[in-house]
C-alpha cells in the first residue's frame, strides 16, 4: 500500500506497480508520496550504496544553495526548476520568496503524481506554477502557456537542472537539451546543475544503473566529471567551479563531509 494518508488527490490511472524517479527520490527524503514499487526500489539502490540517503539529501541541500545565491547575490527573480519532484520542504519558490519576495517559479516534471501534487500546494500562489513537462523536450517547457505565463524570458533566469541530466542517456542528446534553454535564454541567465559522477565509484554506480534499468523507469547515465562539465556548453562556470555536492559554497565548514568526493555527486552553476 502506498505511505500516503489520503490518496483523494493521486491522479486516475496511475500505474502504482512501476517505480518512479521522482517518487524514490522521495522515499530517500523521508517523504511520504510514494509506493511500495519505490520504496523497494529505493531500498534496492540504498543496500548498493548506503550513502543513498545522504547523496539525496545533498542534492536538496545543493538546491537551495543555488536558489539562495541566485536570489541574493546575482538579483534572479524568476526560476525554471525542469524535473522538479515531488514537493517537500524547502521548495525552491520558498528558498527564493524568503531572499526576494515577489520570485517567480516554473516547475516542471514528468511525472503525473509530481504535477498533483504540486498543484495541490501551489494552489492561490500567483507567483509559482507546475507544468507537465519532460526534460528531454525543454522546447515544450518553454512554450507551455503557464510558463510563459510567470516567466519573461527577455530577462534573466535561473535553470535548474538539479539530478535530472543523468536521467538523460546520451542517445536522448543531453548537449541538445542544453543548447535549446541557452537558445532561449536571455544573457545574465544562469544554469544550475547536479550530477551523478562515476569517476570515484564506478562499480557502484554501473550497479545503479542496473537497478534503475531493471525496477525503475528511467536510464541512470552516469558520467564522468569531465563529461559532465561539457554539459555547461554556453555556461561559463561561477566560483568555485564544478565540485562535490557539499562543497559548492557551503553555508558552513561543518557541512562538508570528511571525504565528499565518496557522495559521488558534483554540481555548478555557470552562467550565460
């Protein structure tokens, strides 16, 4: 059964037997909108590498960051968060409200139980907004009316592309993925992005991606560091350049871990 108290909201024809990415990011994040086809493929992915949970919360905490930085330093007032996830504390229109109020936010995911859900708490926000969409077609994002909607794209953005690329196996074209939101970009506009890395664990991260292939719906490409630094094509990359998840500008020395290079996870901001 799903960890979920009421399943009014939960989408008709949602197929609760297939593992989702969002929903098993979810489970990592302690939250509650998943099923039992996530959980045991969360579990699946946690007993291949126990730091799963840590890595998930990395990312978040990553998130937020950049949102901060974005809002604070660099006077972003309008976010495009592309395979946003499910909702959980922290959302980027409340990191970006708290810094700036008056930021505007697109959210877009894939996943029917994400825009639900999202939808539900977005509801009488008239700054923040959900939109059905897949980043493997940003073109589609883009021109969606409800981003268009909140979103002048003749002024500067903030992209996030917060572990989602790695969803996006080279055969989808990641590089074009990126080349149409630079096109669509104005100057000053920045992209965020986080990414698995194999370059410390590549045995465990082969086995993660035999998981994913097996119980969830989605391809785990996992790059290099290298690789994953061509991705910011157009996007010259902001201090301190590429590095592990906890140590792009950390809030404090105490929440870089001993050995961060062992979260096999890295992420940049660069800027257009």
């Amino acid at each position: 059964m799903p960890m979920i108290a009421d399943e009014s909201w939960i989408p008709p024809g949602i197929d609760t037997t297939q593992a989702n990415v969002a929903r098993v990011y979810d489970y990592w994040l302690g939250g509650s909108h998943n099923f039992l086809a996530d959980q045991d493929a969360a579990r699946a992915l946690i007993a291949i590498e126990p730091n799963t949970r840590a890595i998930a919360r990395q990312n978040r905490e990553f998130l937020g960051r950049a949102v901060r930085f974005l809002a604070r330093e660099e006077g972003i007032r309008q976010f495009l968060d592309i395979g946003s996830g499910i909702p959980t504390q922290r959302n980027v229109h409340e990191v970006a409200e708290q810094v700036a109020p008056g930021s505007r936010v697109v959210y877009a995911d894939n996943d029917d139980v994400v825009v639900a859900h999202s939808k539900l708490i977005l509801d009488g926000n008239p700054d923040a907004t959900v939109v059905k969409g897949d980043a493997r077609d940003p073109a589609a994002i883009l021109a969606d009316p409800e981003t268009l909607r909140l979103i002048d794209f003749s002024e500067p953005v903030g992209v996030l592309l917060v572990a989602v690329l790695h969803f996006v196996p080279d055969s989808d074209h990641p590089e074009q993925v990126i080349a149409t939101l630079r096109d669509a970009l104005a100057p000053g506009s920045y992209l965020a992005i986080s990414h698995a890395c194999r370059d410390t664990k590549p045995d465990v991260a082969g086995a993660a991606a035999a998981v994913y292939s097996n119980r969830v719906s989605a391809r785990l490409a996992v790059r290099t560091r290298d690789e994953i630094g061509q991705l910011f094509n157009g996007f010259p990359l902001v201090e301190p350049g590429l590095t592990w998840l906890s140590t792009w500008r950390p809030d404090s020395p105490d929440d870089v871990p001993d050995h961060p290079e062992q979260y096999w996870g890295v992420a940049g901001v660069g800027k257009r």
